[in-house]
C-alpha cells in the first residue's frame, strides 16, 4: 500500500512513517516543516526506497494537487495539524488555518484525485483527531469517551479539531469520500517535540529547573505510547469500516502529578542526582485557562471491531521514553533553540 502521511516530521506522523516503511508500505512523507517538525525524526527511513518526502503546506491546494497527481497513494493519512494546546489560546489563527482551512484542502485534493481516479473501492481518507473535542470528563472512572459521545471543545485547539472532524464526515455523506476517522488520548515516547509535557519534565528536571504543574496536579489523562498509536492508525487505514470512527486510548489514566512523580522516580533510578530526588523541582504555577479535568478513553469499539490493544503500560513505556531522551541529547538541544520552547505559553487569557 502506498500511504501519503501529512505532518510526518512531527511527532505521532513520524512514528507512523517509520512503522509503515518498516512493515513494507510504501510512504510519502508531506510535511511544512513548520516549528514543531524535524526531518531528523524520519532519519532512520529516510534512505529507503519505499520513502518519500515533499514538502508541502496543506494550506496551499495547488502543491496538494500535485503531490497527488505525482505519487498517486492509495491511502492518505492526515495528521498534519497545529496541536499545542497553548499555542492555541495565544494564537489561535493559525489553528483555524491549518487544522481547519487545511483540512478541507485535503479533503477536496484527495476527492478530486479519488474521482478522476474512478472513485476506487480501495482508496481510503484517514483523519487522525484527538479525544479533546468531546470536552472535559467528570472524575468519574466509570464515565469514559465514546465514538458517540457528544463534542464539547473547550480551547482554540480543540474546537479546530472539532472542526475538522465535521468537515471530514460531511465530505463522507455528501460525496461518498471513503473516509475513517480515530480519536487518541495523549500520546508519549521518542521523538517528543519538548514543549509538551513529558519531555518538559525530563528536560527541566535534567537541567535542575523547576518542574512546572499547572493548578493542584490532578487534572486526569489517558496515556497512551506513540508507538503503539501508530500500530492502532495502520490497522484502522486497512481494516476500518468505511465511515466509522475508533476512540484509541492507552488504558493507562494518571493524575499529571501523578505522571510527573513517575517521570521522577525513574529519572532517580537512571540519572541520579547527587542529592535528593528530582520530585524536590516540583513546583505549582497557576493553571491553564479553561484547564480540562479529565479525559479517558472507553477503547471498546477498536478491540472488539479490529482486535487492538495497547502493548504498553504507562510505567513502562515513561522508562523506554526517558531512556530515550537520555540516549538522544543531541536531538532535543538543536530543539530547545525553536520559538517558544521553555516559555510559559497560553496565559494571555
């Protein structure tokens, strides 16, 4: 199969570039390049014959069209999407652009493609989203996200998402676009760009700065391993039913404190300081506007249609994580120079 990945220099992108090659898929990697992408997270591919990369901006239709008309994929899988939570709330015109404006380019490129194609049984429209549109949950652990659980965006980001979404199912009924839809939790691992939580708890904890927890640390997330997301999106583009969606969680619900007490715990174990633990840096700082109190995950829908479970425990999957930042200095320090990396965003409102 040939898969066209947008955003496959990002974070969750790469993973899925990477897999796929390595499973025998043939990819072609359109990336922007934008703040949060590095080719270096696509090294290990990048030789192959099976790879290949354009960088296009899903904003421009034009160059979407002839990515299309050159590589001529059988599946396209959209990941390519603006997704820090307070970039959003400092700027949020260029999640519209993006998640929404360029979404639509690539729905309307890839149905353009797919008709003068002969609109082909096989060709499929995957649109990668996050649970963050169904809103905040209750502390409940009984109450979790379902495929129908009525959308709630609550920040810039998620409400773009939201957008998205509609966008992708309305091109499924009202033009027969062959389309899937998944919804993750958030997601951890290697090649983490560091202004997301986890790698800014192991970068600053590293580094001896505070590690900041926003509010009282006790908003909830299911978190789930990059690695084993990736798995999830390829079965979902092979195997899932046409116009359906797939809530894909990890099964593993923590408090951010939580999870920052583990990220410590383990950075005690493999880099220990002279004194002291790494929980001593913790430090509280006022909360995040509109702060969601829990998201989780009911993955009923994935395991019993397609068979999927994650392979990774939360523990066990932090340790692969910090090991890997550990291993990967180089990588993170040519990062941390980017705009806004190390700055409390998302405070403007």
């Amino acid at each position: 199969m040939k898969l066209l990945v947008t955003g496959g220099a990002g974070f969750i992108g790469s993973a899925v570039v990477r897999l796929a090659v390595a499973r025998g898929h043939a990819v072609v990697n359109v990336d922007a390049l934008t703040y949060a992408a590095c080719l270096d997270n696509v090294a290990s591919v990048a030789q192959s014959p099976l790879y290949a990369f354009e960088q296009a901006d899903i904003r421009d239709r034009a160059a979407l069209d002839r990515v299309f008309a050159k590589h001529r994929p059988d599946a396209v899988m959209h990941l390519a999407a603006e997704s820090h939570v307070d970039r959003s709330i400092d700027g949020p015109g260029d999640f519209i652009e993006t998640n929404v404006i360029g979404t639509f380019n690539m729905l309307e490129a890839a149905r353009k493609y797919w008709t003068e194609a002969g609109r082909p049984e096989t060709f499929r429209f995957h649109h990668i989203s996050t649970d963050e549109v169904f809103g905040s949950l209750p502390k409940d652990p009984s109450i979790k996200f379902t495929e129908d659980t009525p959308y709630d965006p609550r920040s810039p980001y998620s409400a773009s998402k939201a957008s998205s979404d509609h966008l992708v199912r309305a091109w499924h009924e009202t033009y027969g676009l062959p389309v899937v839809l998944t919804n993750c939790s958030n997601n951890y691992g290697p090649f983490h760009f560091p202004e997301k939580l986890v790698p800014v708890i192991i970068l600053n904890a590293l580094a001896g700065k505070p590690l900041p927890i926003y509010g009282d640390g006790s908003n909830i997330r299911d978190w789930l391993f990059v690695e084993d997301h990736a798995d999830a999106l390829l079965l979902v583009v092979e195997k899932g039913a046409l116009g359906r969606s797939y809530n894909i969680g990890g099964e593993n619900e923590r408090t951010n404190l939580e999870l920052v007490r583990t990220l410590c715990a383990i950075l005690d174990e493999k880099r220990p300081k002279a004194q002291g633990s790494y929980a001593d840096q913790i430090t509280f700082v006022t909360d995040r506007p509109g702060h969601d109190a829990r998201y989780a995950i009911d993955p009923t829908r994935i395991r019993t249609e397609l068979g999927w479970r994650p392979s990774v425990t939360v523990e066990e999957g932090l340790a692969r994580t910090v090991q890997w930042y550990l291993d990967n200095e180089p990588w993170w320090r040519a990062l941390q120079g980017r705009k806004g990396v190390g700055e409390r965003l998302g405070v403007k409102a």
